[in-house]
C-alpha cells in the first residue's frame, strides 16, 4: 500500500454488540453481499474500499477553503470491522485511537443491544480520539415486524450524544451506501477545515510552532 | 363528373405516354385548375407544368436509352432455357439416388441396432446369474466365516451383498427359485446383524483392554458393514481414552514440578505443547488407516470427535494454569492500576515470566490448529475433488466452525485479550520507568532512555509476535503506536519546550538588537524561570541531547518497522491469520511508521527553536560590526586591512566557537541541519547590512575578498554545497568590484554566459548605488 495511491486515507472502526450486523454492513458496502449465516467475527475484520466522491460534493467542501486547491478524485476507506464479543474487547480498544470515524451500531429489534449504547460510549470517551466522527447505526430494519426499539427513541437519545443517526438494512441495502459515503463526505470536510486551521495558525518566526500536534487526522 | 372520377381510373391503368398523363403525375389537380380564376396564378401552375412536362420527358428518353441493353438481355436468357431443362433432370435422379441409399442405412442400422440389445441384455442374464451366484456364495462364506471367526472375510462378504443390486435380487425373488434365495437373504441379513454385534462387541472389549491390534482389526471391519460414522466415532473414543490419559499424567507432573526447574516458568506452554504433539501423532498414525479403509474426506469426522477431548484436557490445563499462576488477580490488579493511579501498582517485572508463557500457550495452539486446517483441508480436497462447488465450501464452512468455535480457540482467545491489557501495562510502566531513570553519559550524544524504551517497545511487540496471532501482534503495535506517539513523545516534548537557555550577556545584545527579540527574550526568561536546572550550562545540554534523543527515536522506528516486517514473513509464510492477516499488519506498521515523521517533525520545531535562541541573537551583532568597517577607503587602508583584518576573520572565529559547542554535542545529521539553518541566516544578515553600507572601487575589492573567506570557510564545515545561498551576495560583489558603471554590461543579459542572475534590475541598480564613486545618472541611464 503505498501513500500515493489515494488523496485521503480514512479508518472508520465498526464496533457494537456481537450479532447486531456489524460485518454484515462491511460486507454489504465492500462487496456488495449479504451472506446469510455469517459466522461470528474472530478479532478484528479489515476491509479497504476507495470511494469516488462526486464533484458536487467536493464542492461544497471547497468552499471551506479558498487555499486549497481541489485536486481530488478519490480516496480510500479502511474499515476494520470488530468482533462484539467481550473477549477481543481488548484487541478492538487499541483500533479507537486511530480512527476516524466510529461506527456504533445496534440491532432495532434487540432492545439490549440499544441498552448497551452508553457502555460503548464510555468505551469511545476513554479510548477514541476527542476529534472521532461517531454515527449510531440502527441496523435490521427488514425485520420491522419484530422491532423493539422505536426510530424516535433512537432519534432522542442520538441527539443527546450529539450522533448522527441512521437505520439500515445490511439485508435489503437500504442506506448502506449512504452512511459510508455520507460519512466519506464528513471526514472529507473536517479534514480540509483541519488543514485550513492548521495552514492560518502557522507559527510566527521566534515563536516556534506550538509543540504539541493534533494527532489525528494528520493526512500526509 | 366523369373527370373527377377519372384520377381513380388513371390509378390502375398503365399511364399513356401524354396527355392525362399529367394529371397523375402531377401535384396539380385538374380540379385545381378550373377552380383557378386569376391570370397570375394560372400562369404560375402553367409554368410548374410545363417544368414537370419537361422532367417527365427526360425520364422516358433515359427509358428508351436502355432499351438496347434490357433487349440483349433477354436474348441471353431465352438461349439459357434448355440448359436448365437438362439440369433438373440431373437433379432429379440424384435425389432419388440419394433416398435409395438412405433407406438402404436404415435397414442395416436397425438389424445392428437389435443385436446390440440382445447383446446387452444377455449380459445382463449373466449379471444377474453371478449375483445370484454371488448371494448363495456370500451365504455360505458368512456362515463358514462367522464359523471360523474370520470376521474379515465375513465382512467382506456382507460388503459384497450390500453392494449387490437390491432390484436383481427383488427380481430374483420374484423367479422359480424364489423360496430358496428368500432363504438365503434372511440368513445373510441374520448373519449381517450378528457381525455387526459380535463386531461391535469384540471392538467395545479391545478398546477396554488397550488392544491396539484388535482395535484397529475390528475399526477396519466397520466400514465394511456400512457403518462408517459408527466405526469412526469408536475409535475416536478409544483415541480420546488415550489422550486423556497421558494428558492426566502429564498434568500431574506439572503440578510435581519443582519451581527451580528451569523450565519451570514455561511448564504450562510445555503441557500444551506435550498434549498437542500427542494429537498429532494419533492423527499422523492413523490417518492412513482411515483414508485406506473409510476413504478420503473422512478424517474431519475423526478430528472433530478429537477435538472434543482435546478442549476438555485444554480446559482442565488452563484452569490449573489460572489457579497457578494467579492469572485473573494478576489482570484484575493491572486493571485497577490501569484505572486508578491510587491503588498500589503492580511490578511490571513480575507479570514478565505469565506474559511469556502465555503468548508461548497461544503459539502452541495456532500451530496446533493450523497442523488440523492443513490436514483436514487436504483430505477433503482429494475426497471432494469430484464433487460440486457447494459440497465444497459446505465443508469448508464445517472445517472453520470447528476450528473456530472449538473450546481450545475460545480459551486462547480469551487469555490473550487479558495478556493485551497486561502487556500495555507492562509496557507503559516499564516505559515510565525508563524516563524515570533516564540517565546522561558524557561523551554519548543521547541519553539512557532512548535505548531503554525502544527495547522495551520491540521486547513487547516482539513477544505479541511469538503468539502467533495476528489480532493480538496488531493490538500491541496499535498500542506501541500511542505509546511512542503521544506518552513518550510528550516526554521529549516537554524537554524541548523548556527551551534552549540563552545566556544573560546574549540577552542584553538581544535586547539592545530589536524590540521583537526583546519580547522573545522574555518570553524565553518566562521558560527559563520555571524549570528547575541547576544551572543553565546543564539547561543547555539537556535540550541538545533531547535533540539527539529524538532523532534517534524517529530512526529506530524506521528500523523497528522494518524488523517487524522481516520477523513477519515467516509468520504469513506459515499460513497463519488467514487472507487478510498481511493487510491488517501492513494497516498497524504503517501507523507506527507515521511516528517516525512526527518525530522528525519535533526535531525540526526543536532546531528551529536552537536557531533562534542559540544562534541568531549571537550571529547578528558579530554580522552588524560590518557597517562600522568602513568600505570606502584608500590605498593605504586597504594595504592595512589586508595586515589587520577589521571584520572577517573576527567573524570566523567567533562563528567556529560557536559551532564547536554544537558539533561536540549534537549528532552529525542535527549539526548539518543547524549549521545549515546558520548559514541561511548569515547569508540574510550579511545582505541586510551590505545594503546599508557604502563602497569605492577598493571597498569593493575588500568587500570581495571578505565574502570569499567567509564562504571558503563555511564551506568547510557543511556537507553540502552552500554557493546557491551566497549566489546572491556573490553577485552583489560583483557589482562592488566593477571599474564603471557599463561595465555591468559585459555581465547582463546576452553576455551572462553561464552565470543566473539572482539579482532583479532594480537590485543591481539598488547596489551600483552602493558605490560613491558612480553616478547616479550613469546608473540610471543603464538598459537592464
């Protein structure tokens, strides 16, 4: 893999509790399937997929910036898909601080994996980093039939955390493209506004740049 | 009327050659004409005619022209006709010729075509004789067989009744002998059913008496009898029987140990490794037996009765392992130091000997489970070889959910993401511990703790990477990653940040120098006063060993990265981590990479902040004694100067002080760069002030001969070329030294030859009027 292949490179981390479709999501994106009977994810999965972000949406990012010049096609998301059992908890945790993105995603017709939600965003507060984009994800909307935890419900408590929100159906392929490339599109935008700080606060001569760096989204 | 109709009419008719024609041809209907009153429009539909009048004719002549042609054509033809009467003649007997012949293939087909079926069928008869044949004989063998106690040759009979065609001997029933060969297959179905229970019964004793030759005789009649999973499931039960018990033994020897062994701290992996090559070594003995006798695709049928045992022994093994080595305290003690500072820590020295032994555990058992991938998939391979895609990945999928989910996997799994906790643990105190002792050897360009934490840092990656598991070797270098980049790198941060002391004589010329550095200054005292050095000379070489410090750091990640990557090939070699195992790596090493930069980037702020507390406010004033050395002189002066240098060699001097105190201590790479940065800087200042001085010819001259000293010796301590710095001072010598003011024009423009002038128009007018001795209106007066 070598640096030059790709414009931004992104990690978006998927965690949640196990059998909510976490991998079924990834794979539903990556490789356009949905294999039923998808066995228990062993540690970590890892999934590189590059995204063509349309004109038009660089162009609103564009507009964050008069400096930048806009030479971007594409660029690439590196998604590591963890296992939700508690075992490779500890394996799972070292993957936060180097992410991106965050993807907390929960089962609407398991109320107690919507229960274990603020579990996982102590997890997030303790080991992610403060600058991480975290979208909650209701996955399984197919089976409606047998939902347990209402959109609203879902809706209010992802606004208390200040969460993007989202349901969808790794099954059925509803909004699967549009968490990740609307996700792609964030990522794309704070990190042009990054450079644009960083570019403005460039240190004054004799002043030396203040030492410490934003350790994330240091895109070289 | 009869005009109106007369369109129609015309229609179907052949058109005469004129006349009505028109009314055809034409657009214009007739009726349009009469309704026509004005002069002017009959006139125009006059004219239209006679236009279409014209074409029409035009086209009967080209009619006409081809007459000829159409004619000689048809003559052609008219001689071809008797031609094509012989033609159909011959056609016409051909094909008869050819039906003939066809039913004459028919016939002889069809007579072949009835000998082949009695010729089949006759084979059939015969068939059926010999199974017939076959039965009465499979009869009388079981019963002498059975007589005899020759269970193998009774087997093979029942195998060759079972095999036979169930609809022949329905068949058979049904004929004159039907009564006699009912008979004999309620004897042989008699005879089978005691096989198999005297089989089984024989099977159940020898596995009780640990008669292997026994066993294996009766294991290989089973398949005989249709009874492969039952045969298999047996003898796995014998198998286990024996793992069981030299698991027990083995586990009571371990409890026997004495802790002065020296093997002692290991002995758990040791036990592991006892329990898997005892595995091993049934399946390598028997597995040809099973492949010979049960056929090929079977041996996971084995195994997975196996692995049960297996998980069983594994289970008992870590629960003493637990108990013994006081695991779960030991976590549950990390864990609380890891969350609250308060409670009293754990030495990391201690967890030392369990985190070896446990990463050892888990490369026993990947090495373990990869033996089993290896062998199953192999032996499915050669029994699926005709088998569809699905059956396939079936078998994979049943392959991995056993390996998967097996107890040994969950265990491991287990034990490893609690050794993650403790390894980051062990890691950052050892890390803590480090800095803590960080200790300074004169002569040596870095300090203790550089050395110290890279080695701590590879020892715990590197025994993350002797688990054999991937997860966790890219668990602990994400972990190192945070380590180095935000904890450690803070610590160095924070060195630097204290600043480079400027000494008190430097601060009065900084201040006396200009009122921005006045402000620095203090800003830098504000840094000076908190810090605790005893004195500045140890503030001083304190930053530069940081200096030194983190290059290496940046350096050693480099070469920790490509240590890793080579350790690891022979891991992937292996097989182990599946598909994206070496991915995910690449993923991890890239991040740690990434540090080195940031290092690198540290290191750049570090000398940046040495440039300008260190050497700017001490270059600049040796810089500004060249405005009181007046460059307007005569003769005489210049001959004095040249005894008594006013400025240059001053300079030098100083210059070389000043960088020896760095070359001593700094690294070679960090003094080239600052040296560098010293150089840029002197070229600036020297600009700056040679622009507020003025010359004559010889000040000029003198000016000249300063500069190339000065560059004669910077180019001696610098590596690198430093001419296109001074390109810029160099030409502006060149200018001082001119005879007169056009004599620029032997240089300029077409007549630069290989020189690049560096300087716009504008300066070189700009140091033309440096010198007093040109006039200002010669020098407008130039064409640059």
């Amino acid at each position: 893999m070598s640096m030059e292949d790709y414009d931004f490179l992104f990690k978006i981390v998927l965690i949640g509790n196990a059998g909510v479709g976490k991998t079924c999501l990834v794979r539903r994106f990556t490789q356009g399937l949905f294999p039923p009977g998808q066995g228990a994810t062993i540690g970590v999965d890892f999934m590189i997929k590059t995204v063509e972000i349309n004109g038009e949406k660089v162009k609103v990012s564009e507009r964050l910036s008069d400096v930048l010049i806009c030479g971007f096609t594409g660029k690439e998301l590196q998604i590591w898909d963890t296992a939700g059992q508690e075992r490779f908890r500890s394996i799972t945790q070292s993957y936060y601080r180097s992410a991106n993105a965050l993807i907390l995603t929960y089962d609407i017709t398991c109320e107690e994996s919507f229960r274990c939600l603020p579990e996982w965003l102590r997890e997030i507060e303790q080991y992610a980093s403060n600058k991480v984009i975290t979208v909650l994800v209701g996955n399984k909307i197919d089976l409606a039939e047998r939902r347990e935890v209402s959109q609203q419900r879902a809706e209010e408590f992802s606004e208390a955390q200040d969460m993007y929100y989202l349901e969808t159906s790794a099954k059925e392929s509803d909004n699967v493209e549009k968490l990740f490339l609307d996700l792609a599109c964030r990522l794309i935008s704070e990190a042009r506004q990054n450079t644009l700080v960083n570019s403005v606060s460039s240190p004054l001569p004799g002043e030396g740049k203040s030492i410490s760096y934003l350790t994330c989204c240091n895109f070289n | 009327m009869a005009d109106l109709n007369s369109p129609q009419k015309l229609l179907r008719v052949p058109p005469p050659p004129e006349g009505v024609g028109g009314g055809r041809c034409s657009e214009i209907s007739t009726e349009l004409i009469r309704s026509l009153t004005e002069l002017q429009e009959l006139e125009a539909v006059y004219e239209r005619l006679c236009g279409e009048e014209k074409v029409v004719e035009r086209e009967l002549d080209a009619l006409l022209e081809q007459q000829n042609t159409i004619e000689s054509k048809m003559i052609t033809l008219h001689r071809m006709g008797p031609n094509l009467q012989l033609i159909e003649g011959d056609a016409k007997q051909l094909a008869g010729m050819i039906t003939f012949t066809c039913n004459l293939a028919e016939n002889v087909s069809s007579k072949v075509r009835q000998l082949d079926l009695a010729k089949n069928r006759l084979y059939q008869a015969i068939q059926r004789a010999d199974d017939i044949l076959d039965l009465k004989f499979c009869m009388d063998g079981v019963q002498t067989a059975l007589r005899n106690e020759d269970y193998e040759q009774a087997a093979a009979h029942i195998h060759r009744y079972l095999c036979l065609d169930k609809s022949v001997i329905e068949l058979s029933r049904q004929g004159k002998e039907g009564s006699m060969i009912d008979a004999n297959l309620k004897l042989l179905q008699e005879a089978e059913q005691r096989l198999k229970a005297i089989v089984t019964e024989k099977f159940t004793i020898a596995t009780k008496e640990g008669d292997l030759p026994q066993v294996e005789r009766f294991f290989k009649i089973f398949p005989l009898l249709g009874l492969h999973e039952e045969g298999l499931s047996k003898f796995s039960e014998y198998l286990c029987k024996q793992v069981a018990n030299k698991s027990e033994e083995n586990l009571l020897l371990v409890l026997g140990t004495d802790m002065s062994d020296r093997r002692a701290a290991i002995i758990f992996a040791d036990t592991f490794t006892l329990l898997f090559e005892g595995i091993a070594r049934i399946v390598e003995t028997h597995q040809p037996i099973v492949e010979t006798y049960y056929g090929p695709g079977r041996l996971y049928t084995l195994i997975k009765y196996l692995q049960v045992e297996c998980d069983r022994q594994v289970e008992k093994v870590v629960d003493k392992f637990i108990k013994q080595r006081n695991y779960h305290q030991q976590f549950r003690h990390v864990q609380n130091n890891l969350r609250n500072s308060a409670t009293e820590k754990i030495e990391p020295r201690e967890l030392d000997p369990i985190l070896t032994e446990v990463t050892l555990m888990n490369a026993r058992s990947e090495l373990y489970l990869s033996f089993l991938r290896k062998r199953i998939s192999s032996d499915f391979e050669v029994g699926d070889s005709m088998a569809s895609e699905e059956v396939k990945q079936e078998h994979q999928k049943c392959l991995d959910k056993l390996l998967n989910n097996c107890l040994l996997s969950c265990t491991m799994q287990e034990l490893i993401g609690l050794y993650i906790t403790m390894e980051e643990y062990f890691m950052r105190e050892t890390v803590n511990k480090a800095v803590a002792l960080d200790t300074y050897e004169k002569g040596q360009l870095t300090s203790s703790m550089v050395d110290d934490v890279f080695y701590i840092v590879k020892k715990c990656i590197g025994r993350a990477l002797s688990s054999s598991s991937i997860d966790c070797l890219c668990a602990m270098i994400n972990l190192a990653t945070t380590e180095l980049e935000s904890d450690f790198r803070d610590v160095l941060c924070n060195k630097l940040r204290m600043g480079f002391p400027a000494t008190t004589l430097q601060d009065i010329q900084r201040g006396v120098t200009s009122a921005v550095n006045i402000m620095h200054s203090s800003l830098q005292q504000g840094k000076f006063d908190t810090k605790g050095f005893e004195s500045t000379d140890e503030a001083k070489l304190s930053f530069l060993v940081t200096l030194n410090n983190v290059e290496i750091c940046s350096e050693n990640i480099s070469t920790l990265k490509k240590t890793l990557e080579s350790d690891c090939t022979k891991l992937f070699n292996q097989g182990i981590g599946g598909e994206q195992a070496q991915a995910k790596f690449d993923s991890c090493l890239s991040d740690l990479a990434a540090v080195s930069n940031k290092f690198r980037d540290l290191l750049q702020e570090g000398l940046t902040e040495l440039n300008n507390t260190a050497i700017k406010p001490q270059v600049q004033p040796w810089i500004n004694t060249f405005l009181s050395v007046s460059h307007n002189i005569e003769e005489e002066e210049f001959n004095d100067y040249e005894a008594n240098d006013p400025w240059v060699q001053q300079f030098i001097l100083n210059l070389e002080q000043q960088m020896a105190e760095f070359k001593a201590s700094l690294s070679p790479v960090i003094y080239d760069n600052l040296t560098s940065l010293m150089t840029s800087f002197v070229a600036v200042e020297l600009e700056r002030v040679v622009l507020k001085s003025t010359f004559n010819r010889l000040g000029g001259l003198q000016f000249d001969k300063e500069l190339r000293s000065l560059i004669a010796y910077l180019t001696t301590v610098t590596t690198w070329t430093i001419r296109d710095k001074f390109a810029r001072l160099s030409q502006m010598a060149t200018i001082l030294n001119l005879e007169r003011v056009t004599e620029i024009l032997d240089y300029w423009g077409a007549n630069s030859g290989p020189l690049t002038w560096r300087l716009t128009p504008a300066e070189v007018r700009q140091v033309l009027a440096l010198r007093i001795d040109f006039r200002n209106e010669d020098i407008k007066r130039l064409r640059l």
